[in-house]
C-alpha cells in the first residue's frame, strides 16, 4: 500500500499529516485485547515499509506508526512517525493519527486500517504481526533501491550533460569549418587579385621603355645632326656644333633616355612591381596558414564538409601559380631594367661621340646602372 502523500494511491500519508485529510472525531470501544501482537507490518511491501506497535490497556491503544517509502522521484526514501491514540474493541479497531479518525478490524492474524483519501474514498492497509527487524531489512532495501535510483538519475544526468557538451562542442567545430572555410577561398580570390595588378603593373613597364627608346632614337638623331654640323663648320663651340652636342645629344641622354629609365622603369619596379609581389607573397601565408587552421577544423570533425569548401588541389595549385607568376615577375621586371641599361649606355655613349667629334670637352660620366630587383624565394634574373 502506498503511504507516499503524492500517489493518491490506497494508503496515502496526506491523511496522516495533515489535518484537512480527515476527521478530528476519536472513536472508544470496549473489549478484551490480550491475544492480539503488539507489532504490526504492511503485508506486502515494494516501494514503501509500514510498522505499527502499540500498547493495549484494557480497550485503550497507544502507540506509533511508522511509514518509509521511495519520494515521487524515486532516488531518495523519506521517513515519516506518527503517535496514536484510540480503542480496540472485540474486533473492532478506531484510532486518531494527526487528528484523523481511522476505523479497522483486527484479529490476531492480520490489522485492517481504512484511510480516508483527498477525494473522499477510503483506502486499506493490511497488517499482519511483524518485528521490528523484519521492517528495518524492508527500510534497508527501499534505501537500497533510493540509492540506486539515485546513481542511475546522476549517471543519466551526466550522459545528458556529456551529450549536450558533445551537440555543443559539434557546433562550435562546424562553425570553425565554415568560418576555415570562407577565410581559404576569400584567400583565394585575394591571391588571383593580387596576381592580376602584379601582371598589370608589370606589363606596364613595357611603356616606360618604349618611351625610353623613343627617346634614345632622338638621341641618335641628334648625334647625327651634330656629326653633320661638324662636317658643315668644322669643330669648335663658336660654330653651334658642342651647342648641338650638349644642349641636345647629352640633354636628350640625361634628361629623356636616363630619366625614363630611373623615373620610369626604376619606379615601377620599385613601387608597383615589388609591392604586388609582397602581397602576392603574404597572400600565399594567409593561404597556407588558414587552410592549416581548416584542415585542423576538419580532423576535429571528419564527415563534415560544407558545399564550397577548397580542397587541398586548389589550395596548392593556386600557391604552384602564384609562386610562378613572382618568379616571371622578377624575370621579366629584371629584363626591362637591364633593357633600360643598355639604353642609357647607348645614349651616352651618343653623348660621347659627340663630344668627342665636336671637340666639345669632358663629356658626363655614366649614371650608375639600376639595380635588378631581388625577391626571397624567387628566381632572379
């Protein structure tokens, strides 16, 4: 018989705790009770022990009821000890527990309790003769079983937990594939970018030496003009022959051909073309660094892999490209300086002959060659 006060089921404690539950009306009845235990236990115990023991006096009973029984959740057992007081008479039985009237029958084999319930009915509790020990071993086994609801409540809690850290931590490793994932191909857009104004900035260039070529084709003129004055008046600065040498052959060398090359040639190299090669270079490490921290994501959460994401082919084809494309850069920037060399040795080479024919003095010594660029990693020609 349940005595927990939530059950609503037979016995319920709620009629012996609390004073609404019942009656306050005790009933006294007459009558010879020697024969009769003085220890009573519930007939069939499960999820709840009972012990009663009394005092007969005549008619007159007092004693205590004693109940344990699993809590609704079932992982603790609760105790509950009620005094009472009443009659017992032939086989009648009326006692008041926590100011509730219970009535009953009793004989030597078996006590009969009837508890009125929240809902008006009456529930029974059979007892039959029983010692304490026999209810301390059900006491012992209800908070066995307490225990054990209690471990397999706490072992569940924890699964719980450990899957709800595991939903949590899937979470977070798919969120960092995705975050890996858009950082590799935004890193591979910025590499193809880059490239581009690496392969803008250095085809540029060739217009800086073309117009250092037109400028040195003037020069050459202008030494032609000079040869023919020389031929014409003779040498000497009185003729306009070292005027032509210097104010046209060496201004054309120094201020066109040389200048083109050094404002020109020089400063694309310098400034556009070496600057696209270190991004192009950072990008390759922002590449490499960020599909490291993708493939890490990845191995945190194999099976996992959202549309899109680059895959190891395109990452080292798109470093294989880049790598090439610095390396024709410098190639190809370090071919254009040398070009532009050449031009203004020619130049002033001119700038000499004319001097020299128009017997016109020292002429300018030769500016010092560009440098060729040099890039760490890259094959420089």
């Amino acid at each position: 018989m349940k005595l927990k006060p939530s059950t609503g089921l037979a016995f319920s404690a709620c009629a012996l705790l609390l004073a609404s539950c019942g009656s306050s009306n005790s009933v006294t009845n007459g009558g010879s009770n020697s024969v009769l235990p003085n220890s009573w236990i519930n007939e069939s115990a499960s999820s709840e022990a009972v012990i009663l023991t009394w005092t007969i006096t005549g008619t007159h009973a007092v004693g205590s009821l004693t109940v344990t029984y699993l809590s609704s959740s079932g992982n603790s057992a609760l105790h509950d000890s009620l005094s009472f007081s009443g009659t017992v008479s032939s086989k009648s039985v009326s006692l008041t527990i926590n100011r509730n009237n219970i009535a009953g029958t009793v004989k030597p084999t078996q006590l009969s309790l009837s508890f009125p319930q929240p809902n008006g009915k009456l529930s029974s509790l059979v007892m039959i003769p029983g010692s304490t020990s026999t209810y301390n071993k059900e006491v012992a086994k209800i908070d066995s079983e307490a225990s054990s609801n209690e471990q397999k409540t706490q072992a569940e809690q924890l699964a719980q937990q450990q899957t709800q850290a595991q939903a949590a931590q899937n979470s977070l490793d798919r969120q960092a594939i995705r975050f890996a994932s858009g950082e590799v191909s935004s890193d591979l857009s910025d590499i193809q970018g880059e490239e581009s104004q690496l392969a803008t900035d250095v085809t540029g260039m060739q217009q800086a030496v073309a117009s250092e070529d037109a400028a040195l084709s003037k020069t050459q003129s202008y030494l032609a003009t000079t040869q023919s004055m020389v031929n014409t008046y003779g040498t000497g600065s009185g003729n306009g022959v070292c005027y032509e040498a210097t104010q046209d052959v060496g201004y054309e060398a120094a201020q066109s051909v040389n200048y083109d090359a050094t404002q020109n040639v020089n400063y694309d190299a310098t400034q556009n073309v070496l600057p696209d090669i270190s991004a192009v270079q950072s990008g390759i490490q922002k590449l490499q660094s960020d599909f490291t921290s993708l493939q890490s994501a990845e191995n945190a959460m194999p099976g996992y892999l959202p549309s899109g994401t680059p895959m190891s082919s395109q990452v080292q084809s798109a470093i294989a490209t880049a790598s090439t494309d610095i390396a024709n850069a410098v190639s190809t920037t370090n071919g254009y300086i040398a070009q532009a060399n050449a031009y203004v040795a020619t130049a002033y080479g001119y700038t000499d002959t004319a001097y020299k024919i128009g017997n016109c003095g020292s002429p300018p010594s030769l500016p010092v060659p560009l440098s060729l660029i040099t890039v760490a990693g890259a094959t420089n020609t």
